[in-house]
C-alpha cells in the first residue's frame, strides 16, 4: 500500500507518466505509459434543479438603500464612526421620532433602474438583490401593513422595487429581495449583535410583507433573510412564504433554524476549507459599511479592483456565488468610484472570458500561487502570487494537455513531472490586475488527488490523514450560533487490477442513524451501529483508476447536518464470501 502525497513522482509508484516537456511551438509529448485514470475534476452543481438554476446565477449585485443613505453615516453633522452606516439608527442612538423626520427628505430624484441594472451588466453581474427592509423597520417597497414605508412617507412617494424588479427583467437580470428580520420601528430593541427574538405580535406583520414581496414584483430569484433569532417554527413559516408563492426562489441560510437553501458566509470571506452544498459569499467595496457613508475613504482605485476581482474569482474556484454591494445616496445615485471599480472587475472578466463566469469549481482547491477553475475542455490557473522561481506547479492533472498561453494567446513554456503540470512564466505578470493562464486539455478534466492510497493486493488500511472531509454549515437559530460541520468524508484508493472488496470502519457513529456508503459506481445504506460493526459491501475498485470512498448522512435533515462520525480507521479488504 503507498500513498501519493503531491503526486510528485506517481509515476514510480503505478508505473505512470514519464516526465515529458512541450514548448511553446507544442512538440508532441514522448510516448509513456498509460496514466492513472483519475476521478472527475470539475465539482458539479445541485442536483435540485432549482439551486443548481440558482448556482449558475453566480455573481450578482447587492445593493443596501434606505432612510440610512440619506444620511451617509453623519448625525448631526458629525460622523458616525462606530458600526455599520446602514445601522446608524442604533449606533447614534437616534429616537423612532428623529428618524422618521428623515424620510421628510428623502427625494430619491437620482434613483435610475436602468442605469444601475447597466451598471450590473457591465460588471458581468447576472442578478440584483436590494434590501426592501433593513432593521430601521422602513419598507422600501408598497406595503399595506404600515404607512412607515417609501410610498407614504417620503417625497419620493412611489415603490423603487417596483420600478427596479421591473427593469431587471427588461435587461434580462434575475431579481431578489433582502429582508431584515430585525425592526426596530416593530419593537425591536437596539442590540449590538441583532440577535433579538421575534414575538409572536410582530409575526403577522413579517408574514403579510413577506407575502407582498413574493406576490407583486414578479419572479424572485432569492430571498436574502437578515438577523434576528427565531425559533424553529417561525423559520419554518417564513421560508414555507416564499417557497409557496415563488416556488424558483432559493432562501438564505440567514432565515435561521437550518430552514434555507444556501448558505451565507462571513462578510467577504473565502472559505478556507471545501464545503459542500451551495454557498454565497456577501462581499462589499469597503468592508467598513454596506449603507453610503459620506466621509468613506475611496482610494487606490486600482487595488480595490485587484482585491474584488480575486474575491470574486477566489470564491467562484471553490463553488460559491458571490454578491458585491453598492451604497448608492439617498438621493439614488451610484457612488462614482464604486460605479468605476464595478467596471474594472467588468473589464476583467471581458479579457478573461469564461474563466471565471461560466465556469466551475475543481477539486484542486487552492493552490500556493493562486486558483483554478475549469470550462469545458479549458483549465484556468489565476496566478495571485507570481512565483519567484518563474513556474507554477498543478499537482494531479491526470488529463493529457494540448497546450499552454496567457493573455493575448501567448505560448508558454510547460512540461508534465508524472501528473503534475509544470508551467514556465514570463518575467511579469501579463495581467496587471490578475493573470490568467489557460491550459487546453485534450479530454475532460479528471484529478488524482493528493493523499491517494494505492494497493497491489487490494488491502487498503485508511486513517484519518488519509481522508478528505466535505464541511457544512449548521446553526441554532442566530448568527452566532453557527458551526462549522462535518457533512462528507472521503478516501480515494487505486489498484493496477480490478478487485471485488469489502469495507470496515472502526470508530464512533450515531447508532440509529443511517449512512450512505460509497464506493465507485455501488452503494449502500447502513446503520451507525452496522458501519462499525461489520462489514458493508461488496464493491468493486476498478484497475487502474482513482476510485472514491465516500461516507455521508442517507437522509440529511438539511445540507450542513453533522455526520455524527469519527474515524479511527477504514480498513478495505477483498471479499471471500
């Protein structure tokens, strides 16, 4: 049995490739020795129809605008310096009354749908999700629940989501709404985490402006719930709204109580381990605020569209859909230097089609000069961090390669060290923003990935080193009751003949709970107790080809449920019955 860490050397293990060079002409590769038959390297989407549509949306805007951007993070006449501008309300301690008044000036004669939703476009956006109710409880949108919204209280005096739901699907973009559930003006007390309860008198008003949102603006892509703590119940109830009256709309995991359909990380962050499921990224021009604030710093243009574009493109090579804000004024407009970095990113991803827009996750993971993603038969290495020894280095490739360029079509430089694609550089970066490197590959992409355990007599003794863990989410009805879980564990096995095995865990799991196991093209369903107390099978472990052991959860209560398993060993061995 041997593991192959790096997938240096591979060849001398399974009698693999030789290490061959092309240049940048394309000289054929010497003959060698068929490789390892890798697994599929592309992560796929959904299988639900409805999150997979959602997936593929995977870059949209996210616009905050309120009785806040009037104010642009200034209280009389001194800026607000602590928290979010959009929450100004409670960190100047502003009265319900005071804050009302605000609305006496609200004009919004510079809101343009049109233009925004160009300005999404331009910036390769593929949908918009703008707050129809922060926590100030201000409806920005026509409800009949109460006069304290932008129709009856403001000079504006018409429904902006109206107008801007309407506009997005002129210009073909998808439309979603974010909704606090949060409100002060409700009854909700200022609290510096947002984790209030909702009691039961406030319920009806949630549920009747949740039914107005999903039944007068058209079809609704997403629904972006916000803070707040409610029970299990009362998450149950309002994602059950926008399940039965926008049955293509997905929900946030924001919505609480593990009743939503993706989940939604930390503000701007990239995840540092692979998750499986869907997942979206909240990302903002400045991580100090979401709502216009006034006296914001805007500077080093150039840098802010370096730093979106490789957020952006961080979080689409793990699978995630990223959602980048604006905080347009009170008066409507489109601050000008986050419309110019909007279009920066926009330029980017038009030198760089379909390498990031349009296409997917790989299981390489992050790599130590950047990230790759994959389309069709193209393989997309972003280099964020040019390597001083003037190559890259991709561990894994089990597909042949055709050739290699960067920007422009210029031919690099490459050869094959067993599976690992090694990439010469030029002496700068051809991108100033965030170099691209494409590699056509000569089939689909398929990996060896790092730690795969091969065996000639088809005993396999696996521990945890070995594995590879798939992570979710799960929460307990707040945000600070999120924990990181453990949804998937995976080993990946190869043998140079085909063998028919049986499989044994030993370790702890839920006695009554039922796993899946799986292992190549055959599965089974198994109790906790049987998974550690006999063996399950048989499988069949193909010749010569990388063949997963993966053990999940059969029937999930949601996608970030805990396995409830820890493995002190798995031990493969052939099947003699």
């Amino acid at each position: 049995m041997k593991r192959l860490h790096g997938l240096v050397g591979l060849g001398a293990a399974m009698t693999l490739a030789l290490s061959t060079t092309a240049t940048a002409v394309d000289a054929p590769e010497k003959p060698r020795e068929p490789r390892l038959r890798g697994v599929p390297g592309e992560i796929a989407g959904s299988s639900d129809p409805r999150l997979a549509a959602w997936q593929r949306l995977q870059y949209g805007m996210f616009i905050h605008w309120g009785l806040y951007s009037e104010l642009g993070g200034v209280w009389k006449g001194k800026p607000v310096t602590k928290g979010y501008s959009e929450q100004i309300q409670m960190w100047a301690d502003i009265t319900h009354s005071e804050y009302a008044e605000v609305a006496k000036r609200f004009s919004a004669d510079k809101f343009d749908p049109a233009a925004i939703c160009s300005l999404a476009k331009d910036a390769g956006m593929k949908y918009v999700v703008i707050t129809s109710k922060h926590h100030d409880g201000f409806s920005m949108f026509d409800t009949k629940t109460t006069d304290y919204d932008v129709v009856d209280r403001t000079p504006y005096g018409k429904d902006p989501l109206k107008a801007l739901s309407q506009e997005c699907r002129s210009q073909g973009l998808k439309f979603g709404v974010y909704f606090s559930l949060v409100d002060w003006h409700q009854g909700h007390k200022f609290d510096p985490d947002n984790n209030n309860p909702i009691p039961k008198s406030m319920e009806p008003l949630i549920k009747r402006q949740l039914s107005e949102l999903m039944s007068n603006y058209g079809p609704i892509s997403e629904v972006w719930f916000d803070m707040s703590s409610p029970t299990a119940a009362q998450s149950r109830a309002f994602a059950g709204i926008v399940r039965d009256k926008q049955p293509g709309a997905t929900v946030s995991s924001r919505v609480w109580n593990n009743a939503g359909d993706f989940r939604v990380m930390g503000d701007n962050e990239v995840p540092e381990v692979p998750l499986d499921g869907p997942w979206q990224t909240p990302a903002s021009v400045y991580h100090e605020t979401w709502g216009y604030r006034s006296w914001q710093k805007r500077e080093d243009k150039p840098g802010k569209i370096r730093d979106l574009v490789t957020g952006l493109m961080s979080v689409r090579a793990r699978g995630g859909n990223y959602l980048l804000n604006i905080g347009p004024r009170g008066d409507g407009s489109v601050v000008g230097f986050e419309a110019d970095v909007l279009r920066g990113v926009g330029s980017w991803l038009d030198r760089h089609p379909r390498a990031v827009l349009g296409a997917s996750a790989t299981r390489f993971g992050g790599q130590p000069w950047g990230e790759v993603t994959v389309a069709g038969r193209d393989l997309f290495l972003h280099v964020t961090k040019w390597p001083k020894a003037g190559e890259v280095r991709l561990p894994g490739l089990a597909t042949d390669v055709r050739r290699v360029t960067a920007e422009k079509g210029r031919a690099l430089d490459w050869r094959r060290d067993g599976n690992d694609l090694v990439v010469r550089l030029p002496e700068k970066p051809t991108d100033a923003v965030l170099p691209v490197l494409r590699a056509e590959l000569k089939g689909p992409l398929r990996v060896v990935p790092d730690r795969t355990v091969t065996s000639d007599d088809a005993r396999w003794s696996l521990t945890p080193k070995d594995l590879h863990t798939g992570y979710g989410y799960a929460d307990k009805g707040s945000y600070y009751s999120q924990k990181r879980t453990r949804v998937r564990e995976t080993a990946y096995v190869a043998s140079p003949r085909a063998h028919e095995v049986r499989v044994r865990l030993n370790g702890t799991a839920e006695p009554d709970t039922l796993y899946r196991v799986r292992l190549g093209s055959r599965s089974y369903v198994v109790s906790g107790k049987a998974l550690t107390s006999g063996a399950v099978g048989p499988f069949r472990v193909p010749p010569r080809t990388v063949t997963p052991l993966t053990v999940t959860l059969a029937e999930p209560s949601h996608e970030g449920e805990d396995l409830g398993l820890k493995v002190k060993k798995i031990e493969v061995s052939p099947d003699h019955r």
